[in-house]
C-alpha cells in the first residue's frame, strides 16, 4: 500500500512540474501532527512553536496552558517520571564509569566552565550517549533514576501523580511520561528487583538467562506504565498520554509498543546520528507496528536535536534535520515527536519545520 500511495505521490508530482504549476515538493507529504517535548514560556515562543507547526505541547502551569490553546496546540499537563524509595542500582564497573563522566572526583572549587569543559572530554572519549543507544560495551546515563520497580506498593508514584495533577484545568488532552526505563540500559540490581527477578522466573518455571532477565526487566517497565495510566485514567478518563520511550533499552529497543502509550514516541534518529537505512527502518517499525499489543496506540517518530555544537551531546545542522524529516516521511511517518522542543524555534531549524509540518497553502 505505502509503495503504491508513493508511486502515485511520484507520478502526480511530475504532472504538476510538467505543467509548471508548482515544484515537486509541493505535492510531497508533510507531516500532520508535531509533538513538541518543551513547553511555551512566552506568548511570543507560544506563537512561534505554533507557526513552525506544533500541534501538541507540554504544559507547566496555568499561563502555559493559556497560550497553548490560544495558539491552537493541544495542552498536556506536566510531565511525569519515576517514583521509588531508592535510585537504582547498577554493577560496580557501570558505578564507576557514572561516577567518571559525571566527574565525581573533581575538585569541588573547579568553575562551571572548567567542570564543564573536563567531563564533555570524558564523555566524548568515552562514546557516552546520553540515553542512546550505546556503542560501546556499555554505558549508562549521566543523571538518575528512581527504581520505581521497589515502589511495590505504588504509594510513592501516586503521590506524585497527586502533586503534578493538583491545579490540572479540567479540559488538557492528557500528560508527558519520561525517563521509565534503566539507567545502565539492563535493568537494576537492588534486593527488592533481584527477588522480583527470582519470584518471576519461579512463578514461570523459567531458568536464569539472559534472554528471561530481558524478558523480566522489560515486564517491569511496561507493569509500571499500565499502573501509572490506570491511576491517572481512574481520576481522569479521559486522559492521553505521550510517551518517549527512553533511555534506551539494550537488548529490545523498539519495545514501546508494548506500553498503553496513547502517543507512542520511540527514536528514530537520537541526538548522535543514526543512518538513513536505520532511520528509515526504525520509522517503519514504529509506525507501522504501534498497534501490535493495543489497538489504540499511535507510533511518534521522536528526533533528538540539539541546536549547539559546544558540548558532548551530538550537534545536527538544520540541513541534517531537513534530510531526517525527509526520510521519516518517505518511510511513511506523519508524526513526530521532537526534543529538545525549544530548538524548534531557533532560527534555521524553525524554517525546516515549518516547511515540513504546517499545512501547504
Ligand atoms: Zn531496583
């Protein structure tokens, strides 16, 4: 279906350029929703998020609320991440590496800047990927994260649930969700999930492998985003929820459309280039298997992008966004999901989008 819609898209873009009506692109695809992971500041950010496209944004308080629908984009209130008594714990070679990139050792007296300059050399030489995928033998992220698989009882996460939605406007469309996974990519060591491990592997008669801890760590995660949605869902029914699927999960990536992620935004390019061929195929995987596990779920393509070339997190040109959009279109993607949200509107970067997600005149 996806090759015939492209080739007549590639056939009805040369008729119009035979007749010298318009170019080819104009009959090309654009994208028709853009998720935007940051929130409008300013009326003058909220005007401009919506002229280069943005029809979904996250909101953080009343005023942000306002403008976004002011401006016509879809309001989410706040965004929710991780909730559990203790973070998460990782081998002792993983806690080092942590400990390394995030400059532990450094003399406390350091100025920002010389900190800065020290660990965006470690992390260059090392390959740190900020939540990537990895390539190296492993990494780990830079910051925390809770083991939200100890909050067995839900109590911590509930709370707070409970704190993000208490001055909620009645009529937002749903909630940002982040940062549900592992720090070391894996899974986490502490007590509480090694007996959870054992007791999984019991109740299921399974041996101890690597392909049953994927298994295992990967149910934990999906467990924890059916708790959170059924929560919110229990207060607020009407509620949707965006989701980027992150950090990423070693040993199955693309595992997002396990998760009752209403707007399911798993990477297809990170903020360290991924290739055409993997873009392409990651994009048709996300789109065209969102509804493998639940019939409600719509893949985002997600893009990381950074807009500075000063530091250890990968930098693209708007030219390179430009090809990405492209190829995510060609791959049949009319969605996505971009963060950082404010590099959306810095000058370059603002016409790529614009070109590619507002609707043609
Ligand atoms: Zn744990």
């Amino acid at each position: 279906m996806l090759r015939f819609c492209m080739i007549i898209a590639f056939f009805s873009g040369l008729i119009m350029t035979f007749s010298g009506c318009v170019t080819v692109t104009d009959n090309a695809p654009r994208f028709e929703r853009l998720f935007c992971w940051g929130a409008p500041w300013s009326e003058q950010q909220a005007q401009r998020y919506a002229s280069a496209g943005v029809t979904d944004i996250m909101v953080k308080n009343h005023n942000q609320y306002l403008l976004a629908k002011k401006y016509g984009m879809t309001p989410y209130w706040q965004c929710f991440t991780p909730a559990g008594p203790h973070r998460q714990v990782m081998t002792p070679e993983e806690e080092k590496y942590h400990d390394y990139i995030n400059g532990k050792d450094l003399d406390k007296k350091l100025s920002k800047a010389e900190r800065s300059k020290i660990l965006d050399q470690r992390r260059i030489a090392t390959n740190h990927r900020y939540g990537g995928e990895m390539v190296r033998d492993f990494d780990t992220l830079n910051t925390e994260i809770a083991c939200f698989n100890s909050d067995t009882d839900f109590s911590l996460s509930a709370q707070r649930l409970d704190t993000l939605l208490k001055n909620v406007p009645a009529d937002v469309a749903g909630m940002y969700i982040d940062y549900i996974g592992y720090m070391n990519h894996n899974g986490c060591y502490c007590q509480t999930c090694l007996a959870q491990y054992q007791q999984y592997l019991a109740d299921r008669k399974l041996a101890d492998s690597s392909e049953n801890k994927t298994a295992f760590y990967r149910h934990k995660i999906v467990e924890y985003y059916n708790k959170i949605t059924g929560y919110v869902k229990s207060k607020y029914p009407h509620f949707k929820f965006v989701v980027h699927i992150y950090p990423d999960f070693k040993n199955d990536p693309l595992y997002g459309n396990r998760t009752p992620a209403d707007y399911c935004g798993q990477t297809v390019s990170w903020y360290f280039k991924f290739t055409p061929e993997k873009i392409r195929q990651y994009t048709q995987f996300v789109v065209n298997r969102a509804r493998d596990h639940h019939n409600f779920v719509q893949g985002l393509p997600f893009i990381g992008l950074n807009p500075q070339s000063t530091s250890s997190l990968a930098h693209k040109t708007p030219q390179e966004v430009e090809e990405e959009l492209q190829i995510i279109l060609a791959s049949g993607g009319r969605t996505l999901l971009v963060c950082s949200g404010s590099a959306i509107l810095k000058d370059g970067y603002y016409e790529v989008f614009k070109k590619y997600c507002t609707p043609k005149r």
